[in-house]
C-alpha cells in the first residue's frame, strides 16, 4: 500500500457514519483494493455486520487479519482471530 492511499483512507474516515452499511462497504472495497487483497461478499457482509453493530477491532492489527490473503479457511479464521467470534 502506499503511504499517499493510507492517509487518504484515513481522512476519509475521520468523519464517516460506521452505523451506515453502504459506507462501510465503500470503505471495504477501497481498503481491499488499495492492498489488492479481494473481499468475497461473504466476508464483506460479515465485516459490514461487524462494524455497523459497533464490534470494531480495537486495533489495526486485528483489522487487517481480517483482511489478509494467507488465512487458510477464509473468514472464520480472520473472525475468530480478530475476536469477532
């Protein structure tokens, strides 16, 4: 990822409405396609149902398991390694 699309990101949060789903899935695409790590809609939705219920990671570390291309069995390991279950 570049540095430049890291901010960018960042400032396009700094004021979003994480209860509004259509927001959080553009925030989903942008973040998978700035680290070219594709999102099946499974784990779109699951993301989408975590964060608009207000179960965010507390930190970046737990958000981006989520988002990492080398888990195995695909959402629910990302799910249970970022405390979603």
């Amino acid at each position: 990822m570049k540095k430049d699309e890291i901010f960018k990101i960042a400032d396009s949060v700094s004021n979003a409405d994480f209860s509004d789903p259509q927001v959080v899935k553009a925030l989903i695409a942008r973040i998978g396609q700035t680290a070219g790590v594709p999102v099946s809609k499974e784990k779109e939705d699951a993301i989408v149902k975590a964060i608009t219920s207000g179960n965010i990671p507390g930190n970046f570390s737990s958000l981006s398991k989520i988002f990492s291309p080398k888990q195995s069995n695909g959402l629910t390991s990302a799910a249970n390694n970022a405390g979603f279950a």
